[in-house]
C-alpha cells in the first residue's frame, strides 16, 4: 500500500496533479477541515494533459465532503489512473477553498 497526497491551494478551486502510476486507488482520506458546502468530483488523465471527468453508469462521481472521514473507493468506478485531480464544487459551479486542503489516497 502507498499514501499518495492531493493538495487544494488556498484561494483554488482544483488540486495539484497526482500521479497514481498503476495503483487502484481504495479509499479517500478527507483533510479535518473544508470550505462548505462544496463537493467533490474528479478528474482522470492518461497523459496529465487532456482531463475527463469521472463517469459511471452515465452519472458523474460527486460526493460531499465530510471533514476527517474516509471514503473506501469503488475499485469498479475508480480506475487504476495515470493522473487524477480533485475538484471543488457546488452546484456546478467550482469553489475555491479558503485554506490549504490536502487529501490522502490510499493505494495497492
């Protein structure tokens, strides 16, 4: 297993590009504190260049964001990636946050 960080700058609305290599992402570790009521969703790369939003079964992945919660990731949605970023939403609209956020991604 390895720990991969992504961090939300404050003032921004999207984290920096996390290189996941071939690991299958499994679970999501929330930072203790966020700017609410924002969502997340997320974005996968192949190449860190040209980026898709995350889709299963015709529906896009948003979650909320519960301060200092882990979320176990679907290994049938989340594919192992190249690249990911998270975003910061509500209502279609992105978020800045207002301080530094990192997130931690357990990995196999």
């Amino acid at each position: 297993m390895a720990v991969i960080t992504a961090t939300f700058n404050a003032g921004t609305p999207i984290t920096n590009v996390v290189d996941i290599g071939n690991a299958q992402p499994l679970v999501l570790l929330m930072p203790n504190d966020w700017t609410a009521p924002a969502n997340l969703k997320c974005l996968y790369s192949y190449d860190s260049t040209n980026w898709y939003q995350l889709y299963h079964s015709g529906k896009e992945w948003i979650a909320p964001c519960v301060p200092n919660s882990a979320w176990v990731l679907d290994v049938n949605l989340w594919p192992k990636a190249s690249f990911i970023r998270l975003v910061s939403v509500f209502g279609g609209q992105e978020v800045n946050q207002e301080a530094e956020r990192v997130f931690q991604i357990v990995t196999n």
